[in-house]
C-alpha cells in the first residue's frame, strides 16, 4: 500500500463542504417565497415533467450500464483483458455523474418561480437566487467528483494495488461511466428541449404571432421542462465528467512521467489537491456576485465577471503554494502551467461573450441582417460561428505548447521523457481550467433557471417590468450559458489530449496484463514499447501509416456525423411537436382567444418519447465506433481515430455552440425593440435564425465534447481487446 500523505485528506474534505455549501444554498433558495398561487401551480407543472422524463431516462441507461458493466465483468474475470476493479468503476462514475445532474435539475425546478418572484423587488435580488441556485449544481457536480475520486484512490490503496499507474488508469475507469452517462443526458436532454423550443417558436411566435412562454401555446410547459433537463440535468453530467477526466488524466501521467521517482505520489495528487483548494475559492467567489437595478447587459455580465476572475486569479495564487508545498522540485514551472489553462480558460469564455453576446457588433450584425429575411440572418450566423472557431482554436493550441514547454522547464528536446513530463503540463493546464469549476458552473446553470423564471413570469402574467427584468436575466443567462460550453469545449481538448498519454499507458498495462499469464508474444512486445518513442515506433503511429491516415478521417467523420444524427433526431422530434401544436390551435376552441386551456400533457409527452426513442443510437455510436476501429485497424488506428475526433469535434463543437448563441442573442435584441420589435417581419427572421440555432448551441455542439472525451475514454478501457487482437 502506498503511504497516503496526509494532505491528500483535503480533498475529501473539500467535497464534503462542497456538498454542505450546495446543500445550504438549496435550503436558502426554498426559503424564498414562491409567488402567487398562479406561479406555484406553472412551476408544479414544470417540475412533475421534468422528474418524470428524467425517471425514464434513467431506467434506459441503467440497462445500458448494466449491459456494459457485464460485458466488461466477462473481459476482466473471463478472459483477463481488464483490471477487476473496472466493472465497479465504471458503475460508479455513472452513477455520480447521474446524481450530480439529478440534484442540479432538482433544484432547478424550484428555483424558477422563485427567481420570478424575487425580481418583482428587484434585479438583484432575481440574480442573487437564480445564480445560488446555479451555485448548487456548480457546487454538487464538484463535490460529488471529487468525492468519487477521493473514495476510490483509498479503496484501490488499501486494497493493496501497489503500482500508482495501475491505480490511476483504473481510476480513469469510473470516467467512462461518467461520460457514458453525460452522453446520455445531453443528447437526450438537447432533443426533448429543442423539440419543445422548436415547434413552440415556429407555431407561436412566428405563425400565430404570439410572445415567447405564452400560456396559449401548448408547447410552453414542454419548453420550460426540456430547459431543466437538457440544459441543467444533462450540463451537469455533462461537466461531472469534464472535471473528473482533467484530474483522474492528470494524475494518470503524474504516475507514468515520474515513476521511479520518489515524489510520484505528489505529481499524481496535485491535481486533486489543486481541485479541492478551488472549491474553497469557488465558495469566496460566489458571496462576491451582486449588481443594481437597471443595469446594462455589459454590467450584468461584469457582475459575474467579477466572482469568476478572482476565484481564478486566487487559484493562480494558490497554485505556487501547492506545488511548493508538495515538495515538486519544478513547482514554479507546473504552476506556469496551471496558469496556462486558466489564462486560455479565460480568453475562450471572452470569446465567446464576444461572439454570441448583443451587447458586440458580431450578433448585432446578425439582427440587422434580418432586415432582408430569414435567410440572411442564417447566412450571418453560420458565418459568425465559423469565424468565431479562430480564437478557442489559436488559444488552444497555445496553450498546448506553452502548458508542455513549462513542465520541461522550456527545455525543446523531444525524448521519452520529456515527452512524459510535457503531457503532465497539458494535462494539470486543464484542471487549471476546470479548477473554479464551482462558480463556471454556477453562470452556467443559471441560464436556464433564469430562462425558466422569463416563462413563469409571462404565463403567470406578473407585468411588464418584472418582465422586462426577468428578460434581462434571461439574455443574460444566454451568453452564460454559451459561455460554459465554450469552457467545457475547451477543458475538453486539452483533456483528450492528456487522454491519448493514458492510452499507451493502458495498452503497456493490457501487454503486461497477457504476458504475466505466460503469452511469449505479449513478452516480447512488452519489451519493445518501454517508453512512448519505441511505443510508437513499434506501431508505427506515424502519418505515412495508411491506418493512421484512415482512423483520422473516421474520427474527423465520427464528429459530422454524430451531429447530422442529432439534428436529424431534433428536426424530427420538432416536425411532430409543429404538428400537435397547429393541431390543437385548428381543433380546441378559444385556445388563441384565452378561453381553453391547451393540453400541455400532450405536447410533455411527444418530446419525452422523442426523446428516449432518438438518444439511443448517436450515443452507443460514440461507444462502437472506437472498439471497432480498434479490433480492426489496431492500436496506430486508434491514436488516429482519437487525433481525427479531437481536431473536428474540437473545432465543430466550438462552430455549432456559438453560432446558436449567436443567432439566440440576435432575436434577443429585436426582441428588446430593436429593427421592429417584437412581432415584427424582423423578429420573425430572427426566431426562424434562433430555431436554427437551437439544436446548434444546445443538442450536437455541447455533446461533442464529450463524444471526444468519451471516444478516448472507451478506447483506454477495451485496450485490452485491442491487444487481444495484435
């Protein structure tokens, strides 16, 4: 057993006051007074639909995990092509990942009327309850990780599992099952709420020229629902999985570049120690979020500016210390590193502010392009997202280089061990980025909540200036949220990458696994791929290899497609809600005039099933294609496969994420009074730009993310079929 120093006890200990801070913020928010009878009985509805889909949602991935764990179970104790623990790891990443974005989605649907009725006294108080409310998913999605992480790291010690790569890539076990679950989530989630979205905005705003969240459209409550469950359910398992993979990565290549040494164990808990002193940051600035009434969307957006950059400039801080008092001899370089994903972290969120807020001229021009049409405003956004991909793109690459040059302590000599020690800077930059993760994800979370508290307040009537402040809370929310994604997207590249160093970790480990049980091939391969050069040498991952060269292009492939099916699944989703809502405008009477009450339950219902029918296949896609590729085109195969994946979907996500929050902003602004207003011939172009937009930002580019992370995490666990087939 490995001797556990004792400030490795601080990250349990942070995950549980994690944990009691959400859970005091939760209490806080319940305290608040609901509303009027009107806004208890809209907020009632929303939460009923919300844990009903949910509750079907679960029970159809608790059959795919079980299928999974089995499978995995045969692998381990059948044929000794995993380690035994993986079963019950890949359960329990699963498992957490579901709670965080169950607890997240819990408070959600509470928070909504409450944040509706708090703005009623005033802006502020309408931010300070929907943004702690987003503080407890922040807050439980961190706390819940790092407890997974910190419970495992002492049952697989105490077990006795002496090496600390054999720990730490099972570790990187229980991920899969998070991104499994992520995957789930968002795809399900993303297509239930923009089939609502979708068909309440082409029927309502556009056909029947009625205002957004109207208590005569029938798609109101299934909106209102999916915004729970695809934006707050599915965001947190969605970041549970970002986060664990940045630290358990990390920590995977901390036990790989250092071994032999005497402080491996530091360099493989700095990362999870860096997590847990971000929590304590993350709490500090939360307290500090606050702002005035009548602010401008620019003040809004300053307010919780203010929070986010100095819990990420006392992290920075706090990043010396830790690593110094680690005992790591190149502290100050792994801290240069840190500093690197936080730095990077912070100019891709202020680049997407700039591209998808209305507050820049590159989503004003998006509103004035409705002057002439739909089609223009569409031509505007496309363009808007492509050219928003340059900056996430540059800044990441930068950060590449600089995260691996400063942990070679900027010496340029490519050896095997310098390549070890650079990939462990790559890998700590991103839990630089995700360290604050407590109070990113409060921002994001806060989107819906606040987007949520915009219906309850227009379907319970309550007048045009709390209207007008839930609407400011709402545009807000928007750039928030677009926000979170491109941070998601961002951690998630450098995590990939990290992730390629724990594959050849894994595939060594499988080698060895097959020679201990006296295979004289495996033997000899074994000896052939000590280190990462003669790894690669061996398989010969080189570009004038034909099946890397292939397993590029379906990676590059992988990414597009994954998409074209989830916008499929959405227009598809979207064609029948369209149907059902025209139907009841056509067939029930007085609906339109105020006098009958649409059948919400019907439209509740046709996103549910949906949604469930449709999530299924892209996400077992993102599951099959890397064993397949594997089995077929070996281990050169899948490197090219995860480096294709990585490029496109890096690079699509960032396009499709941006371009949605853009064309979302845009129809904001004319909503605001702008080019017409609303009801206008250009609030109508900007509406069909938004449902465009909506599977864009909220279906197929948050959940390639985590089909890239996903992609490489279930390549490192079939690495011992991989193997098997050599």
């Amino acid at each position: 057993m490995n001797n556990i120093p004792s400030v490795f006890w601080l990250v349990p200990v942070a995950s549980i006051v994690s944990l009691a801070m959400a859970l005091y913020f939760y209490l806080q928010m319940k305290g608040e007074d609901e509303g009027t009878d009107r806004m208890k009985e809209i907020a009632e509805h929303v939460r009923k639909g919300a844990m009903a889909y949910l509750k079907q949602q679960y029970k159809v991935v608790t059959i795919v995990f079980i299928v999974l764990a089995l499978i995995f179970s045969v692998m381990a104790y059948g044929f000794q092509l995993q380690n035994p623990w993986v079963p019950f790891a890949f359960l329990t990443g699963g498992l957490f990942s579901g709670l965080a974005g169950f607890f997240g989605m819990k408070t959600a649907t509470y928070a909504s009327a409450r944040t509706a009725n708090a703005a009623r006294q005033s802006l502020d108080a309408g931010l300070k309850v929907a943004f702690r409310s987003g503080a407890v998913m922040g807050l439980t999605v961190v706390g819940l990780g790092l407890l997974d992480i910190a419970i495992w790291f002492v049952i697989l010690n105490a077990a006795g599992v002496e090496s600390l790569i054999t720990i730490t890539t099972t570790m990187l076990t229980f991920g899969m099952g998070a991104s499994t679950q992520a995957l789930f989530a968002r795809v399900g989630g993303g297509i239930y709420t923009k089939a609502a979205d979708v068909g309440a905005d082409i029927v309502g705003k556009v056909e029947a020229d009625i205002p957004e969240d109207d208590p005569r459209n029938p798609a109101t409550i299934a909106d209102n629902v999916g915004d729970n469950v695809g934006d707050v359910a599915g965001m947190g398992a969605d970041l549970y999985e970002s986060y664990c993979g940045s630290i358990l990565s990390t920590a995977a290549l901390g036990a790989t570049a250092y071994l032999g040494t005497q402080l491996q164990l530091n360099y493989v808990i700095a990362p999870m120690i860096i997590a847990a002193v971000g929590i304590f940051l993350s709490l500090f600035g939360i307290f500090l979020v606050r702002t005035e009434e009548g602010a401008s969307m620019k003040q809004l957006l300053r307010s919780l500016g203010i929070g986010t950059n100095v819990s990420a400039a006392l992290i920075a801080v706090a990043t010396f210390a830790i690593l110094y008092l680690l005992g790591i001899p190149n502290w100050i370089y792994i801290s240069c590193s840190v500093i690197v994903g936080l730095l990077a972290g912070v100019i891709i969120g202020q680049a997407t502010e700039y591209y998808t807020s209305h507050s820049y001229s590159p989503t004003q021009q998006i509103s004035a392009a409705s002057q002439t049409g739909a089609a223009t405003v569409i031509i505007k956004g496309v363009g808007t997202g492509m050219i928003s991909t340059m900056i996430p793109v540059v800044t990441i690459s930068i950060a590449i280089m600089l995260s691996y040059l400063c942990a070679n302590g900027f010496d340029t000599n490519v050896n095997a061990e310098a390549l070890s020690k650079g990939l462990y800077g790559v890998g700590i930059a991103a839990v630089g980025m995700l360290s604050t993760l407590g109070i990113t994800l409060a921002t994001d979370a806060y989107g819906p909540i606040a987007d949520n508290a915009g219906g309850n307040a227009e379907m319970s009537e309550l007048g045009k200036e709390v209207r007008k402040r839930t609407d400011a809370l709402d545009a807000l929310g928007n750039t928030t949220a677009a926000t979170g994604k491109g941070f998601a997207i961002g951690s998630a590249a450098l995590t990939a990458l990290a992730l390629l160093a724990s594959y050849i970790e894994e595939i060594k480990e499988a080698v060895q696994r097959l020679a201990n049980t006296g295979d004289q091939h495996m033997a000899e391969i074994l000896v052939q791929i000590n280190d990462i050069p003669s790894f690669m040498n061996y398989f010969q991952v080189n570009l004038m290899n034909p099946k890397v060269i292939v397993g590029v292009f379906i990676g590059a492939m992988a990414a597009f497609l994954f998409s074209g099916i989830t916008m499929g699944a959405v227009g598809r989703a979207a064609e029948d809600m369209v149907k059902e809502v025209r139907r009841q405008f056509r067939e029930i009477a007085g609906i339109l005039e105020g006098k009958a009450t649409p059948d919400y339950g019907r439209c509740v219902e046709i996103s549910t099933r949906s949604a469930q029918r449709e999530m299924i296949f892209p996400s077992l896609l993102a599951i099959i294609i890397p064993i397949l590729v594997g089995v077929i085109l070996g281990v050169a195969g899948v490197l090219g496969l995860l480096v294709g994946g990585l490029a496109a979907g890096f690079t699509l996500a960032i396009f499709m994420s941006n371009a949605g929050g853009a064309w979302d902003n845009a129809k904001k602004m004319v909503e605001e009074g702008n080019f017409g207003g609303k009801g206008s011939e250009c609030h109508k172009a900007t509406v069909v730009g938004d449902t465009v937009g909506d599977p864009f930002k909220d279906t197929s580019g948050p959940s390639l993310n985590i089909l890239i992370k996903l992609m490489s995490m279930v390549s490192i666990v079939m690495a011992g079929l991989t193997v098997a087939f050599l």
